[in-house]
C-alpha cells in the first residue's frame, strides 16, 4: 500500500482537501466541484432563458408527470450507468470489471481528477438521476410534448423489465 502525499489526495491546489481523502486514496474534488458548477450553470441558464423568453414557468408540476420522470430517470440512468451496450459512452472513464446480469455490467472510474469525476458520475445511476431529471424538468418547460413521449418511452421500457423479471422468476419456481 502506498501512502500518497496530501497535495496528491485531492485535485484542489496545494494541500486543499488533502485532510478529506485517506492517504492511500485520490478522490477528485475539483473534478466534482467542475461537475456541480456546470450542473448549476445549466439549470440556471435554462430557468433563465426561459424567463428572458417569456415563456411561463409551470404554475404546477401534475402528479403524471413526476410519476412519469420518476420511472423514466430511473430506467434511463441504469442505462447510462449499467448497460452493457452503453459501455461505449463510459469506457473513456471506466474499466470494465464484470457482467452482473440483466444485460448489464459493474465498471470502475479510472483515472484522476475531472477524468475520474466523471467515471463516478457515469457508474451510478443514483448520481446520474440528478442530471437527468434535471434534463426531464427543462424539457418539460422547452417541449413539453416530446418530453412527455419521452418519458413514457423509458417508463414502459422500465415497466417491461419489470414484466420480464417476473417471468423469469416464475419459470425458476415452476
């Protein structure tokens, strides 16, 4: 086990944040703090955009809808983040580590700083739910309509998953 120097810890300047790592362990600060400044940035300038566009905010966000989002980010993040044809898009801040079933794959961030950020980003789904309900939500102001077709594209993909494990489980009990 090496022991890293705590200027090495982190990617922040100098010792910064080098107390927040363990010393055998690089944990990319600065690359997580790129990732949260861009997601705010992007949901600022849109909500702005839309205002400066005059087009209304809604008044209110219909139970549908957030059921809709809900199960459509929950199917799209498992694949970005677990799908194993989906690989392509991770595999510049992944390692591939094993296939886990379900057509889908456990991978590894590699690499330092914004590079390893983003490999974490892309292996969680949790992570990624955020970045993509986000993107839901400013599609529901800016086109709402292909949103909503969207969204119900994944949700019945998620739905036939669901249809599909319980089929397979039960075959195994019969």
């Amino acid at each position: 086990m090496t022991t890293a120097a705590p200027q090495d810890r982190t990617d922040l300047p100098g010792t910064l944040g080098a107390a927040y790592a363990a010393e055998d362990q690089h944990r990319p600060l600065g690359g997580y703090a790129v990732l949260t400044g861009t997601f705010g940035a992007a949901m600022t300038g849109a909500l702005l955009a839309a205002r400066r566009s005059g087009r209304p905010l809604p008044e209110r966000v219909g139970v549908y809808d957030v059921v809709l989002t809900g199960i459509a980010t929950h199917k799209l993040t498992r694949l970005i983040a677990k799908d194993k044809v989906t690989a392509t898009v991770r595999a510049p801040f992944t390692r591939f580590e094993e296939s886990t079933g379900h057509g889908e794959v456990e991978e590894a961030p590699r690499g330092r700083g914004l590079r390893m950020a983003v490999g974490e980003l892309l292996v969680c789904p949790y992570c990624l739910a955020q970045w993509v309900v986000g993107a839901f939500t400013v599609g529901l102001v800016y086109a709402p309509r292909l949103t909503r077709l969207l969204t119900a594209m994944w949700t019945a993909h998620a739905i036939a998953d669901a249809a599909q494990l319980a089929y397979s489980a039960a075959e195994r009990k019969t």
